[in-house]
C-alpha cells in the first residue's frame, strides 16, 4: 500500500509517521516544506492513501490562512484530478471549522474543497475535526497550552494562567493516529464524509498545571496520580517526553543501618507502596503485624526464609525464597511475620503493600515470630 503524508514534519505528522514506518505493507513518502515538488508530483501517482495533514495555523498575515489551508487543498485536489487519480484522501481539519475567524473559515474552505473533489470524482474524502491535540513532540510555548505547560514545568520555568477555571478540550495525539491507520483497513466508503468525532477530555487550565506539577514533584513525593485514567496516563507520558534525556535518572532516598539498606519507590493512595531492601546475611527483617494493611514480599537476589504466624496461634509457616525462583508471599492482616537473610550473599526484596505508610496510622504491631530463642537475630 502506497501511503503519502503532507505535513509529515509536523506534530501529528510525526507521529503519524512513526506509527506507518513500523507496518511493513506500507511504502510512505513523506512531504513537507522544503520537499522537492518532483517528490510529491510521483507519490501523487502511486499513492493509494493521501494523508493531508499540512496547513497553517499561525501564519504572519492573515491571508495566508485562506493560501497554506483551502489553497493547498485545492492544490493537492486539482494534482490528483489532472491525473485521473482517486485515492482516499483524508484531511486533519480542526472543531475551529465551526467558528467564524479567519482559522476557521480557511479550515472549512479545505473541507468545502474535500467533499467537491469527492463529489466529482467518487473518491474517498474524509474530514477529522480535531480538538486541541497534545502529546509527544508538539512544540511548546506556540499554540498548545499543554506543551507549554509540560516543557516549562519539565524545566523549572514557570507558566502563566490568565483564568485558572477555563476549559479547555484535549485529545490525545495517538488516539488521532490509531483512527488515521484505521483508515487504511476498511473496506472503501466512496464519497465525503465526516469521521466520527475522537475521544477527548474537559480539564481546567488549572487542573492541568496542577496535574502536569504533580508529575514533576513525584520525584520527591514518590506519589503517582490515578493512572487508571487514560487522560492522566497520556498526560504523564506527554510530559516526560519533554524532560531533557539526560535528566530521566534520579536517585532514591536510601535508609541504611546495620541491617542494610531500604528505598521507597513508588506510592499511590490508590495501590499502596513499592519498595526495595537490601539484607546482610543472617539479618531478620519484621516481626511485627498489621491490623488492615496487607503485603507482598519478593525476593529477586539471594536466599530468604518468610515466617508468619496468626497473632493468635502458635504454628509457624515457612516459606523458603530464592531469587531465581521469582516467588511471591502474600502477607495477611494479623499475621505477625519476618524475612531472614539465610544466604551467603546480599538479599535483596521487593515489597509491596497495600497502604501508603501513614506514621499517624502507621498499623505496625511488634510481635516476634518466634520465641526469642528461636529467632536468628
């Protein structure tokens, strides 16, 4: 299949490109300011799929809204009737389409062009009206506030808010591309027509800022939003593309003593807590039980004995780890447990548990597993 994308250096172009490149029934050329017009004039021969993706939206004059939207539309169409071709075509318009400013009205000239070349000719035309997109290598500080607002916060440089309560309405770039390679599947709808809007989400400039520096502390919080929203895990994701490469490490903050070492990881009201310890040999770790809150010990280096004992009894259950075996101990409420390093070498585990440590709640009983005598330390 013989795919063309104009525009193809711009944001959704990018995007779209990397997600055709990966399909290996695709040939793609790709066309954008500053291409030799010999390129597109042969892909416009070949193409069997045209996305028109290229435009203007914040030009130096006003006239060249009318010129970089409707006149190369025009263009494109004129080209592909001269030669006797009809591939689908499909034009990335905007919601401005339906508003009465210059923007808007060259937006809806292009569709105004789309669906008569459709008319004539019986090829597919398909126009999206896209809402306000963000994501990966959109340009900040231009005409995306959510650019804007994760390249400045990813570089400690502040954001302005005029009106913290206004909406703005915001789809999600890879939402827009899995739509745009749906297109090349079906079977064809000869004619014009409109795609069915996208998926989008409503949020305060306010909420916006206020989420995208959440992302920025968790560093140091270790507290990570609801990722069971779609919209926050793509806004997540939008906002580490803008953190410089060399600034996506960061350093934990270790506990240390005689035992060992202890890091926090991760938290998150709505899954708990992850973190990590480093155990010298013949070391025990816990003895204590709690009331509510539940966990899971992993070892992944060395070998572990895990012990529990219900708070009211007196049989102990063993459970032998290794890091090999990647073999996972549930721990109960009222069960008092611990986990001893019996190896040679440095345990090292990962636990999880069902509550973010609270030191006001902190749900943490001391209560040996064994008796003192049988305890290894």
């Amino acid at each position: 299949m013989n795919v063309l994308v104009t525009g193809a250096a711009g944001f959704l172009g990018k995007n779209l490109v990397a997600a055709l490149g990966a399909r290996k029934d695709v040939e793609l050329v790709e066309v954008d300011v500053g291409t030799p017009a010999g390129v597109l004039d042969a892909a416009l021969d070949k193409a069997d799929v045209v996305f028109h993706l290229a435009g203007v939206n914040r030009p130096e004059k006003v006239e060249e809204f009318a010129t970089g939207n409707a006149g190369l539309t025009e263009e494109l169409c004129a080209a592909l009737e001269r030669k006797g071709r009809r591939p689908k075509l499909v034009l990335s318009s905007s919601i401005q389409a339906e508003r009465d400013n210059p923007y808007g009205q060259s937006k809806r000239a292009a569709e105004l062009v789309l669906q008569r070349f459709g008319d004539r000719t019986g090829a597919e035309a398909v126009v999206y009206r896209l809402k306000n997109l963000f994501g990966k290598w959109c340009r900040p500080n231009y005409n995306s506030v959510t650019a804007t607002f994760c390249h400045n916060l990813a570089h400690d440089l502040p954001i302005r808010i005029s009106d913290p309560a206004a909406v703005v309405d915001l789809t999600y770039v890879d939402d827009v591309v899995q739509a745009f390679l749906g297109e090349l599947d079906p079977p064809p709808r000869p004619g014009f027509r409109f795609a069915e809007p996208l998926a989008s989400h409503e949020v305060s400039l306010g909420e916006l800022a206020e989420t995208i520096s959440g992302f920025r502390a968790h560093r140091k919080t270790l507290r990570l939003p609801d990722y069971s929203s779609p919209f926050v895990r793509a806004l997540y994701a939008t906002y580490l593309s803008y953190v410089e490469p060399g600034e996506h490490g960061y350093q934990l903050d270790i506990k240390a003593d005689a035992r060992g070492s202890l890091a926090e990881f991760i938290k998150s009201p709505h899954f708990g807590q992850i973190f990590i310890s480093r155990t010298k040999p013949g070391i025990t770790r816990g003895n204590h039980y709690h009331h509510t809150k539940t966990e899971k010990f992993l070892v992944v280096q060395g070998e572990g004995l895990i012990r529990l004992r219900q708070i009211n009894g007196t049989d102990v259950v063993e459970f032998p780890v290794r890091g090999e075996d990647y073999r996972v101990v549930d721990i109960p409420p009222g069960y008092t447990h611990s986990i001893e390093n019996v190896g040679a070498g440095e345990m090292v585990t990962l636990f999880w548990s069902s509550e973010v440590f609270d030191p006001a709640r902190a749900d943490t009983i001391f209560d040996p597993v064994l008796p003192p005598a049988r305890e290894s330390r």
